[in-house]
C-alpha cells in the first residue's frame, strides 16, 4: 500500500472511504498492521493499562511513548503513526510544543491531545511549528478522575452542544483530525457533519469517518473486560493475522461497529 498521508485521510473522508486504525506499542504488530493494509496507528497512552497493568492512563510519560512509537514505527514504515500527548505533557502550549518534538523526532507523524477549545492555544501552536494534530473528545481517559469513572459522555443536550462547539474550535486551531470516544451514536454523527476534518470513533457508532480499536480488545485479551463497543475478531478469523484483515474489511464494509457495539 502506498504511504499514509494526512492528505490521503482527508480525501477518504471527502469520498466516503472508511478509516481504519488501531492502536500499536511495538515492531512486531505494527509490522502485521501494516501487512494487513491499516491506514493508521496510534501509539497509545492506553499502554498505562494494556501494557503496564495500571487502573487508567496517567503514569504513562512522554518517554514511554516515545520509546513505543520507535518500535511502532521500526515495523511499519508507511503507516500513518499518531503518538498520544500524555496527561499533563501538552497544559501549555511551551510544554505541548516541547515534548511533542520528542514524539515527532521518534517517528510520529501525528501527535494526539484529549480536551476541547482550552487547547486552541496549544494546537495553534504545534501546527504553526509543523507538527500536525490530532484531537480527542468524549470520553477522555486522562479525566477519568473528572468524570468520576469511564463513562458515556455528551449524553445531555447541553454536553452534547458542547462537544460540537469544541469540534469546530479545535478544527478552527489547526487540528487534522479528531478521535471520538464513547458518545451517542447520533451526536458522532453530527460531529462529522460539521466538521471537514476526518473523524475516527470508538465506541461512537458506524457514521465516524473511520474507526480505532485498542489492539488487545480486537482479540479479547483486554485488561478486565471487553467493552460493548468491542469485539473479539480473533474468535471468527482463528489466526492474528486474519482478525486484523477481518476488523479491516468489516469497518470498511460498515458491518462494524454494528448496533450492539453502539451507545445511544
Ligand atoms: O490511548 C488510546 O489507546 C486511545 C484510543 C482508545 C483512542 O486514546
């Protein structure tokens, strides 16, 4: 497959081709990922709970993540690779600039932030000095403390109102593409509606631009449980190889997510 660009997400969203993305922390998966045709991979803070057995993502650093996104990028040279911003690294925009350099020089093409139009600054910031954005709304691990456990968020019309108003802010501030987590259905849809940028969901229904899975949910090996916005591909497809290949085809083909795996 030809290399991943930021322009080429762009354009499947203008022609209505599904993204599809998962989350990589080493040289091995990402090597199959991108043998199976993933368009792109984040190299997640998610690995505070699926690599290094906490109970949310906080203690992960911006060397943790760099470190991870070396060995991603060592597999898999023509992936498109985002690096997540890690809690309290981005709270302005002189640290956000600071230590997303450090993920870019590692090898991410992309680095991701979770908040809403309190990052305009930031954003602003990072794209002016070429370091391309991706933002995050929803449910935002790094608040779970916030939010009082990992829950459904923009359920209210209020909260929902929001999230789109942050959308169009952090587009506005220069960010390329925006990750949506555990959010109705209905409001993930009007996101990518207003919005030019692609949009990625999990756990947001099958009308986001693309979809994005933690690696170890798509073969059930998650820490604790499997979500409901998840699902074993590993159980139908029998080998790692062909569950990723699966997981490709049925977000591409729109059989994933399905209405089981939607909140409303
Ligand atoms: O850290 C992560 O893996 C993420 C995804 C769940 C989107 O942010």
């Amino acid at each position: 497959m030809a290399k991943i660009t930021v322009s080429k997400l762009k354009k499947m969203k203008q022609e209505g081709e599904k993204i599809t993305s998962l989350t990589a922390y080493d040289a091995s998966f990402s090597s199959l990922f991108e043998q199976q045709g993933i368009h792109a991979l984040l190299v997640g803070d998610s690995m505070g709970m699926v690599l290094q057995g906490g109970s949310d993502t906080l203690a992960v650093t911006n060397q943790d993540i760099a470190y991870h996104t070396r060995c991603v990028r060592a597999g898999a040279k023509d992936t498109f690779v985002i690096a997540d911003m890690p809690f309290m690294t981005y709270s302005n925009p002189a640290d956000a600039c600071h230590n997303a350099a450090e993920l870019m020089r590692a090898g991410a093409n992309m680095v991701k932030l979770e908040g809403g139009e309190w990052l305009y600054p930031a954003i602003e910031s990072l794209t002016q000095q070429g370091i391309p954005v991706c933002g995050h709304l929803g449910l935002t691990p790094q608040s779970v403390h916030v939010f009082g456990g990992f829950k459904i968020q923009g359920r209210t019309n209020e909260a929902a109102e929001k999230m789109i108003h942050d959308a169009k802010a952090l587009e506005a501030a220069g960010a390329q593409l925006l990750v949506l987590e555990c959010i109705p259905s209905e409001l993930a849809k009007a996101i990518t509606e207003a919005v030019s940028i692609p949009t990625i969901g999990i756990g947001a229904g099958k009308d986001t631009d693309g979809q994005i899975l933690v690696m170890h949910d798509l073969v059930g090996i998650s820490a604790g449980y499997i979500p409901k916005f998840s699902k074993n591909f590993l159980l139908e497809a029998g080998s790692m190889p062909e569950a990723v290949k699966k997981y490709i085809d049925d977000v591409q083909s729109g059989q994933f997510p399905a209405p089981e795996h939607e909140f409303n």
